[in-house]
C-alpha cells in the first residue's frame, strides 16, 4: 500500500515539473488567459518596428506650408488662424495640419480574443466563433460568410512618447483605452437590427450604387482617395451592412480592413468618432454621420506590419539581403519592393487600397493558423494651434 501511494505521489509530481517546464516555455497556461488561438501582437515590445513613422511627414503643414501633397477635404492653410473660446472670446493661433497615429483596431475571428492586450481571453466563450453559412435565393443554394469580432481602442502613441505636445489638436486621451468591444453590440452580429441606426444601407445596394464602388476602387487603388465616396470600401468590399458579417472571400487581409472601415463608419453614425480634417473642423472636431474617407489611412501592426525588419526578413532570405544593395534593403524594410514597380511602396496605405498592390507583392501578410489582424489608423487633425491651455475638444 505504502508503494502504492509512492507511486501516486510520484506521478502528480512529475505531471506538476512538466506543466510548470511548458508554462515557463511557452508562457500559457489555462488560468492566465492567455490560449494558443489567441496570439500575442506585442504592440508595446515592437513599438518602434510595428509604427510606420513616416506616415507622420506624410502631410504635415505649417502655417501654410506644406511637406508634400494634403488629402482631399483638406483646411484651406494660411498664416493665421482663429478660435473662439468657451466665453466667446477669439484666439488667434496658427494652423496646423498632420497625420497621427491615433487608434488601433484589432479584428478576431475568435470572440474576446484580444492580440493587442497580451493574447488575452477577454471572457471565456465561443459566441459567435467561427464561419457562418447563410441560405440564399440564388442558383448555388448558399452565400457562406465570415463573422468577426473588432475591439477599438484609442492608442495616442505620440502623446505616450512625449513626441508632441499640442493641446489643440489632441482628441483628449493621453494613453491607450478600450473605447469599443463588439461583442456586446446587438447590432454587431445583425444586419436586419443594423438598419435602425443605417437605413440608407438600403439605398447602396443597387447596381448604381457598385459602379460607384467600382470608381471609388479604382481611385483609391490609384492614392486618390476623395471624401465623396462615403458608402463604399474601395477594393475591399461593401461598406454595408454596418456588421461583421462579410462574404467570405479567399483574401482575408481585405476582409479584416473592411471591417475595420465597417467599424470607424459605424463609430462616426454614433458619434464616437469624429471629423477632424476641413475648415469646420479647425476649431474642435464635429459629428459627422459618415465617414470622411480622405481623413484616415491605415497600417497594418499584425500579423505582418507595414513598417518592420521582420517584414524583411520574411520574405527576403538572409543570402539575399547581404548581397543586396543598402539602399534597396533598406526600401525593403520601410514595406516597400524595388522588383515592384506597382506596388505601393510607402508603409501606411488609404483605406481600400487593392491588397494587390499593398499585400499581395509583399508575399502576403496572411500568417498561418493566424486569424487576427491589427491595424493602426492614422487621422489627418486640422487645427488651430492657440495657447498652451487651449483645447480642441
């Protein structure tokens, strides 16, 4: 008896050493939350790697003057500008306009999964997990669609650091936040009870209404996006419903991008998000019931960012990147690809864009057993910069 229980002791010991070796390797563990289907993006780790920094001279104007070309909607510059404060009284300032990296929007196929938290388990359920099949009146019997998850947070990266330091033309958070979490959205996972709050979904589901869409495609793939072109999603698909519900296409890199465009549409009807870019918008940011596309860009954080050595080193072997000259490495690690003359080779595109241009010549940014994408959304502000304590919101 007493071997008996030797023996016992001496299996849930040894079951103990081999759990506790696998948590120290791998860093999970069924309490943490942490789960091999929810991966870590570590967007604080690789902050410097996963930002593509030179979206901020992009744009940027001073005083009127401007480092390259503004995007359509953009406030007329001049020297001077003016604002009133909260007792009517004017203030004079400058204006100033910029890209900032502002929010980051991470779209999950798993619900709760949250990359940009650690790989956290925001809660333990599966509602809504997986592919969805729809029946449809059509010849083929079904229409199969995708269902994701998003979470939204505000991720003011340059207040973090430090970087810049303009009450102005802030939009009042100071560090990151969970501002938006779909799953407890009613209207999220239904494109009937969408329509309360975006009945004019109706109006664009019409063959006019694609051949618009089309054009906006075409010019978006092209870097022209215009504002006019409110109720479509570029290249990726249609902008409605306001839901995660998408046809299920092969490319699940514009599936993820036109439901972050999705998200920043449904968040400007509610208005949690607002215009900041235009004349009127100079002052303090207004409501605004759709989406001022020439206002955002994005720029893909995971699985593959934009702006990163690991992008590099992913598609290029290491043979090829010391025999190669500097100059085209280095192009190659902004995101771009000198071999490529369509690619786009700047590291933050307009929301839209064709992946045929931004992912495709890049060897894809899809991962495998990788269902989850962050992207970083940069804002243009338009501002009138007046005194330190002066507020744009």
């Amino acid at each position: 008896m007493r071997k008996l229980v030797f023996l016992i002791g001496l299996a849930i010991f040894s079951l103990t050493a081999m759990a506790q070796q696998e948590f120290a390797e791998t860093g999970e563990s069924e309490d943490s939350g942490f789960s091999a289907v929810c991966p870590d993006a570590n967007i604080f780790t690789n902050v410097f790697d996963q930002i593509c920094w030179d979206c901020f001279l992009d744009g940027i104007s001073l005083m009127g003057a401007s480092t390259a070309d503004e995007p359509d909607g953009a406030a007329a510059k001049g020297p001077v500008c003016s604002c009133t404060d909260a007792l009517g009284v004017p203030e004079v300032g400058y204006p100033l306009a910029f890209w900032r990296p502002a929010k980051v929007n991470e779209v999950v196929s798993v619900p709760w999964c949250s990359p940009a938290l650690g790989g956290i388990k925001l809660q333990e359920t599966m509602t809504g997990l997986g592919t969805q099949t729809h029946s449809s009146l059509s010849t083929t019997g079904n229409v199969k669609k995708s269902f994701y998850q998003y979470h939204y947070f505000s991720y003011p990266i340059m207040e973090m650091l430090g970087m810049l330091a303009f009450p102005s033309c802030t939009d009042g958070y100071i560090d990151m936040d969970l501002l938006y979490i779909s799953e407890i959205d009613p209207l999220w996972n239904n494109d009937l009870l969408s329509l309360v709050l975006n009945p004019e979904a109706i109006i664009f589901a019409n063959p006019v209404a694609k051949l618009w869409c089309m054009q906006d495609c075409l010019s978006t793939t092209a870097d022209q996006q215009t504002e006019d072109s409110y109720g479509c999603a570029g290249c990726d698909g249609n902008l409605y419903p306001l839901t995660g519900n998408v046809i299920r296409q092969p490319d699940k890199v514009a599936a993820s991008s036109l439901i972050t465009q999705r998200v920043l549409a449904g968040l400007h009807r509610k208005g949690l998000a607002r215009k900041t870019i235009g004349d009127t918008a100079m002052c303090k940011p207004e409501y605004f019931p759709t989406i001022p596309r020439s206002q955002y860009k994005f720029s893909m954080m995971f699985p593959v960012p934009q702006a990163a050595s690991n992008l590099a080193s992913s598609t290029i072997s290491r043979a090829e990147r010391d025999s190669s000259d500097s100059s085209e490495f280095a192009d190659n690690l902004a995101g771009g690809n000198a071999d490529g003359p369509d690619a786009f080779n700047q590291c933050c595109h307009p929301m839209g864009m064709s992946t045929s241009r931004w992912c495709t010549p890049y060897g894809g940014r899809e991962r495998a057993g990788l269902d989850a994408y962050l992207y970083l959304i940069w804002n243009y502000r338009d501002c009138c910069v007046r005194g330190a304590g002066s507020s744009g919101e």
